[in-house]
C-alpha cells in the first residue's frame, strides 16, 4: 500500500487493502494517508469516517491532510473533536495557521498549548519569519528563554538568525552566535550558513569569512552563501577565487552558485568572464538557466555599459524578461544617460508594475540630468494620474537590544525632538567641515 500510493497508483493500493482479511490500524493509517498523498480528501476522509478505531496518529494524520490543502476550517473542526491530543497534535494545529498565514491564529493557539516544546516555539517562531513578521520572532525568541522551560535547538538559532539578517539586529545576532558556540552548535553547519548570512547581510563581510572558515563540515548552501555575500560587497575577485576552491574540492555548484558568480562579475565589469561563465554553467553543468540568471547577464552587460546588447539579451531569452530585469535596465539608462533605452524600459514596466510610480521617478531624473524640463513635468503628471504614491524607503536601526523602523521626515517616534535635535547637530558640525550635500533628485524623495 505504502509503495503504491507513494506511486500515486491509489487504486492499486485500495485494491490491496480491499483484499487484507485482518486490517488494523496501521493499515488504515497508511490507506488514508495514501489518498491524502494522492490529493484525494474527499475519499481520505469517507475512511476515516468508517476506520474501527482512530488513534493519536490517524487523527494527527487526518488534520495534516486539510491543513495541506488550506482547509483549516475543517482542520480545526477535526482538531476539537479529538477525544485526546498531544504536543504533536497541537503542533500540527500551530503549524498549520502558520503555513496558511493566519498568524493571528496561530499566536492564539501557542498561548492555549498546555506544554509546550521545542517544535512549539520553532512552530510560532517559524510562523512569524513565514510571514515577514521579522521583529515579532525578536520578541518571541526573548520571551522563550525568559520561560527557560524550552531550550532553542539549531532551528530555533536558525530561523532567529535569519530574522536579525532581515533586520540588521547585528548585535542580538551576535549574541545568538556565542549562545550557539556555547550550547553545542559550533560546528552546526546549520547554524554555522545562518551566520554567514547574517554577518554578509549586516555589511560585516571579515567576519562571514571567518565564520566560513571555521566550518569544519561546508555545504552547498555555505558555498552559496559566502560567494554571493563577497560578491555583494565588491569583493569579486575574492567571490571567483572561491568558486575555484568549491570546485577543487569536489562541490558541484547549482543555479544559486553561478548567481553569486555572475554578481561578482557584474561589480567587476568582467563582461567576457560573466559570458563565459553563463556558457559554461549550461554546458559543463546542464543547469537550465532560470530568470534570475538570466537577470544577471543583462545586469552585467547593462551595468558596463553595453545596453544595446543587453537588451538583445533579453529578446533572446526564452521567457519573458520581469520587472526586475527592465529595472536594471531602467537603472542604468540613467548612469549612461541613455533616454531611449530608458523610455523603453519605462513602457515594459509600466504594464508589469502599473501601481509603482518609482519607475517614473528614474525616467524624470534622467530628463532632468539632460535639461529636458518639459518631460520631467509631462512625467510628474502621469506619476499623479495613476493615483499611486510612491512607497517612502523604510531604514531600521537597532538600539538597546530593539529594532525601530523610520522613514524620512518620520516624526512618530517618542524621542523625535531628541533625534531631530542630534541630527542638526550633526549636520552643523559636517558643514563646518566643509562637506556640502549635493542633491539630484527631483522632488521625488524619500
């Protein structure tokens, strides 16, 4: 049964189950599973209506089932109807608010747990980072070791290191990284890529090196993760010299690697070595390129100038370029003030990104870098008619062991005349110093 429905033969494995004299629970188990695998809930449950006897697992199993096809209205209707439920019951229960993003949910159900475990606080956690409710997972991963009933395990440091690189929370990171060396995850390749990414993310690339370094066990994933931080930050040459290493050492790069590859030719301006790469990631590897290697080359050939060529680039790819890539494009229209290319790009993202007047801002500037005033006001009115606004750019910043969001002229904050009071003392103290800011935006900032 277990090997026909992992087949997707369910009728062959119903058919044998048809023809066991003696079925216990087990089998039942294993047959309803079968057409929850198969996609079948319908049938799934009809059995489970009819099995003799339901245990712990089967209504664990049967809950699985509607919480992988969304159906948490029927998942927690089976959920309190249990005659008796466990952690792991309750745990499927979190999990499954989670996964479907009710996060709301799922912060409801953790506070009903009568015990909670590790898998519990993993299940909210890893809800809220599911979620993008990064500075939440700060606040429920302090919460956790203030009860000490619990103790994070590599996925807990994981998925909390992986909310501090989203943040930038550097110092609580670095905090989580002498928590795991010192708790028996030093040499957690887990823990070991979740660091490197914290410390590439946070701009603190020496450190994502040593932390490489000492991994005695590397995977692909550490491979990808310091090639594509070095090459973030400039350092190409360093990124090239890596992949060189990760091939010497028998590691097969993936779609992912030449990312990190392509990037660090990118910021090099090594055109010829990024073709050459790109060749040989589909000829020596097979790896099909997708959208975002794709996206690279024509960032490469765009970046250094060569916008002509990148956008036969994109005629020439076999599916149809994203905002992103006409972005990149967009982008560097500007750099080399190149206006047709710019329009152009402008055309293509206004069908794919009507509501984002950002795109609009890029073309305007690059008019006003050439003096075409005119333009600049037929594109400000064009901005207002599509009623959108553009989305003001969000910084964070951590201070005493807290996340706090700020946008420009951002006034919400308790201590604003405190920080609008240091800041004119900044600015005062810079143009004393000579430094004079030099603005080019066309009041369309921040």
């Amino acid at each position: 049964m277990e090997m026909y429905s992992g087949c997707r033969l369910i009728g062959a494995a119903y058919r044998i189950f048809n023809e066991m004299v003696d079925r216990n629970i087990v089998a039942w188990t294993s047959m309803i599973n079968g057409f929850i695998f198969c996609h079948d809930l319908v049938k799934a449950r009809c059995l489970f209506d009819l099995a003799p006897q339901r245990d712990i697992v089967l209504w664990n199993t049967m809950v699985s089932g509607y919480i992988g096809v969304g159906e948490m209205v029927e998942a927690r209707k089976l959920f309190d109807q249990m005659p008796k439920k466990d952690v792991m019951s309750w745990n499927t229960i979190l999990q499954g608010y989670a996964i479907n993003g009710d996060v709301e949910a799922c912060e409801r159900l953790f506070e009903e747990i009568p015990e909670k475990n590790a898998f519990s606080w993993n299940g909210l956690i890893g809800g809220y980072v599911r979620n993008g409710f990064f500075l939440e997972v700060l606040d429920a991963f302090k919460m956790m070791l203030i009860d000490g009933n619990v103790l994070p395990n590599d996925v807990t440091l994981v998925t909390v290191l992986t909310a501090c690189a989203r943040l930038g929370a550097l110092d609580l990171g670095k905090w989580v990284h002498v928590y795991a060396e010192n708790n028996g995850y030093k040499g957690n390749v887990y823990v070991g890529n979740a660091l490197i990414d914290l410390y590439a993310k946070c701009g603190m690339i020496k450190d994502a090196v040593d932390v490489f370094k000492s991994m005695s066990k590397k995977d692909l994933i550490s491979w990808n993760t310091i090639i594509g931080g070095l090459a973030m930050h400039g350092r190409g040459a360093d990124a090239l010299d890596l992949f060189c290493q990760m091939k010497n050492s028998g590691v097969i790069p993936d779609g992912i690697t030449f990312i990190g590859v392509l990037c660090a030719c990118t910021h090099m301006g090594l055109v010829e070595d990024g073709l050459s790469y790109f060749q040989s990631m589909v000829e020596d590897y097979s790896i099909e390129p997708q959208i975002e290697q794709y996206g690279c080359m024509v960032d490469l050939l765009a970046r250094a100038g060569l916008l002509l060529q990148a956008l036969d680039f994109v005629k020439k790819m076999p599916m149809e370029a994203d905002a992103v890539i006409w972005a990149a494009l967009l982008g560097a229209s500007r750099v080399y003030r190149n206006v047709e290319v710019a329009e152009l790009a402008l055309e293509q993202l206004d069908k794919l990104e009507p509501k984002n007047p950002a795109n609009f801002v890029t073309l305007a500037n690059i008019y006003g870098d050439l003096g075409r005033w005119k333009d600049v006001a037929r594109l400000k009115v064009a901005m207002r008619d599509t009623g959108y606004k553009k989305v003001p750019g969000c910084s964070s910043i951590e201070v005493n062991d807290c996340v706090v969001e700020f946008y420009s002229l951002d006034e919400r904050h308790p201590e604003t005349k405190e920080i609008y009071g240091a800041l004119r003392g900044l600015t005062k103290l810079c143009r004393s110093c000579g430094y004079i800011p030099h603005v080019q935006e066309f009041g369309y900032g921040d």
